[in-house]
C-alpha cells in the first residue's frame, strides 16, 4: 500500500481519537507522519505504536493554545524531513453548554484550540505546501451544520474553520494545493463513554445514522483522509466531505 509513500504529513490531535486513526492509516500507506498533541503521555504512546509501522513517525507535544507554537510545528518538521506535503488540522477543545450559559472563556477554549491554530497553522505551512502541491485537510462538523444543541461554541468554530477553509481553497487553487474538510461522525473513546453513561441517547442517535453505526475512526474516517491527502484527489477542493454515514446528505 503507498498511496502516499514518501510524502511528509502532519496531524494535529494525533494522539488519540480520530487523529490516531488517520496517524494509522496514513502510516501504513507509506506516508512519514508527525503527530501533534499537548497530552504527552499518550502522543509518545501513540508515537511507539506509529514506529512498528514507519520508524519515521515522530511525535511533537504542544499546546495549540499557544500561537507561538504553530510556526514552530511547521519549522520543525520541515527542518527533519525536508518538506511538507499534507496538514491535517484535526485538534480542537470545546465545552457543550446551553447558548445563553456560554461564555467568553468557552468561545476562547474552542477558537484557541480549533480555529486559529487551523488559521495559523495553514498560513505557516503555505510556503512549503506550495513547493510540494500539497494538501489541506480540515475539519467541520454536524454540530455546525445543524446547529446542535448546546454546542454554540464549537459549531461557530466549526463553522468558521469551513468558511476560511473555502476561502484558501480558492486562493490557493492556482498553487496546485487543495484545501477540504472533512464532517465525521466516528466511534472514539468519548463517544464510547458517551454510550456506557447514556446508552438510550447514544442508541437514538446511533439509529438515525443511515448506515446504522458510528464510524471506525481508522478503516473509515482514515481512509477518507487518505484519500483526501492522495493524487486520487487532485481535481476536488473546497469541499466538506460528510463522513458520516449518511447523517447529513448535503444539497
């Protein structure tokens, strides 16, 4: 498998959840893959998982929060390997609270941790990507789509994340780089949690998902973005890929 032999890739919130699984994925079709999480413990884990498959993974703790952090992701993974060929801006924080209990700090945690580390890390990148046609993949979600209760902060960010995400597409078109999003819906040790302490609300959830189940955040959260970071996607950008078993179908 190497659909993406060779090509060097950056993931932020790799550590766990659907960024391992797209770390995988991505892995074991060839690609040279930095993982990105402030959770040092689990990102070295993860790190040591990632090596049995390409002794080139490495892993990076930082806090995203931290704006001076983000050019110094970038500089450094092209200071190791020479290049960057694909971003994935997966990392993002966020509380579920009621719009009129939501609060500056709220707002603060969910841009600071999603939109502008995807801004800032995007704009740092930009040189490099240039050089390799490279790729963009980031991510929204139904939270925004729909308008999810108590989610007024992560959907605005959300939200935001897709509007620059269209506008970098069309900018950087010209370059050869495309830019997209990807919508999950997926099985992570939160939303596993999620069923143990609620499992009559997961399951009405769960039952309203086309294709009956929350995704498998490696064999098909992943492989999209295998997909989205290989030459099999080079005509299509500015695009918000819902994968998420048919949840939401897009018009």
């Amino acid at each position: 498998m190497d659909k993406l032999q060779d090509k060097v890739i950056i993931i932020t919130g790799g550590a766990g959840g659907i960024g391992s699984g797209i770390a995988k994925a991505m892995v074991k079709e060839g690609a040279i893959v930095t993982i990105v999480d402030v959770n040092e413990e689990t990102g070295k884990a993860m790190e040591k998982e990632l090596q049995t498959i390409s002794s080139k993974s490495m892993f990076l703790q930082a806090n995203l929060l931290d704006r001076e952090n983000h050019e110094q992701i970038i500089a450094t993974v092209v200071k190791k390997y020479g290049k960057l060929d694909v971003l994935v801006n997966n990392a993002h924080d966020s509380k579920q609270k009621a719009f009129e209990d939501t609060t500056q700090a709220d707002l603060d945690l969910s841009f600071g941790t999603g939109f502008y580390p995807t801004f800032y890390l995007m704009k740092a990148a930009l040189p490099y990507l240039k050089e390799s046609k490279g790729n963009v993949i980031n991510f929204a979600s139904g939270a925004g789509l729909d308008g999810h209760e108590t989610q007024v902060a992560y959907a605005a960010a959300k939200e935001a994340i897709r509007g620059i995400s269209r506008v970098a597409a069309n900018e950087w078109g010209k370059f050869g780089i495309n830019v997209n999003l990807i919508s999950p819906i997926a099985n992570t040790p939160g939303v596993e949690a999620w069923a143990k302490a609620q499992p009559d609300y997961y399951e009405a959830v769960r039952s309203k998902i086309p294709m009956g189940h929350f995704g498998d955040v490696e064999k098909e959260i992943g492989r999209v973005a295998v997909f989205l970071a290989s030459e099999d996607s080079k005509y299509i950008t500015g695009q918000t890929i819902m994968a998420d078993g048919g949840s939401i179908m897009l018009r």
